[in-house]
C-alpha cells in the first residue's frame, strides 16, 4: 500500500516539474519576444524614422529563440503621427502571436 501511495505522489511531482518547466520556457519566449518588438519600436524613435503605411514580417531572432516579427504602420487623424504595432511570434509557429507592442511616431 505504500508503494502505491509512493508512486502516485512521484508521479504528481514529475507533472509539476513538468509544468514548472514549461512555465519557463513560456516565459523566457515571452520575454525575448517583447525585447525584439521593443528593439524595433526603438529603432524607428532613435533613427527619427517616419514609416511608410504598409505591413511587412522580418526575422527578430533573440540569442538561440527564431524569431518572426509582423510590423503594421497605420495612419491617424493627425497627419503628423502614425501608428506602429509591431507583433511577434516563434518562426516554427507564426500564427501564434507571443506579444504584441503599439507606439506612435511623430513626423
């Protein structure tokens, strides 16, 4: 009977480690994921750069992570501004987006 009872609670903590280690890959994804997105944001702000309207994807790998990132530049009713929302996702499965930043530019 003690076995048993050994055995289930083995068995328990191998799911929960299971999880915890799933859980830190999640994050980890998720956190090199908001830097590739941060990065790009940067660069339009740091470069005074005024986007053209339009979409586009190019790869944002983060160290050993393959990265894709989707950036959408839309227009406001300021003329002086525009909108950029740049999405990420993992390269081996980008319709599943990890994160996703907006910003506005001024011209």
């Amino acid at each position: 009977m003690a076995l048993v009872i050994v055995g289930t609670a083995l068995g328990a903590c191998l799911r929960a480690v299971g999880s915890l280690t799933q859980n830190s890959n999640d994050l980890r994804a998720s956190m090199m994921a908001t830097w590739s997105a941060e990065n790009r944001l940067t660069q339009i702000r740091l470069g005074s750069e005024f986007p053209d309207i339009g979409e586009r994807d190019f790869d944002c790998p983060q160290s050993d992570l393959q990265l894709v990132c989707h950036e959408k530049v839309m227009s406001t009713p300021n003329p002086l501004f525009r909108r950029v929302e740049v999405g990420v996702a993992e390269a081996s499965f980008p319709e599943r987006r990890i994160v996703k930043l907006n910003q506005l530019v001024p011209r």
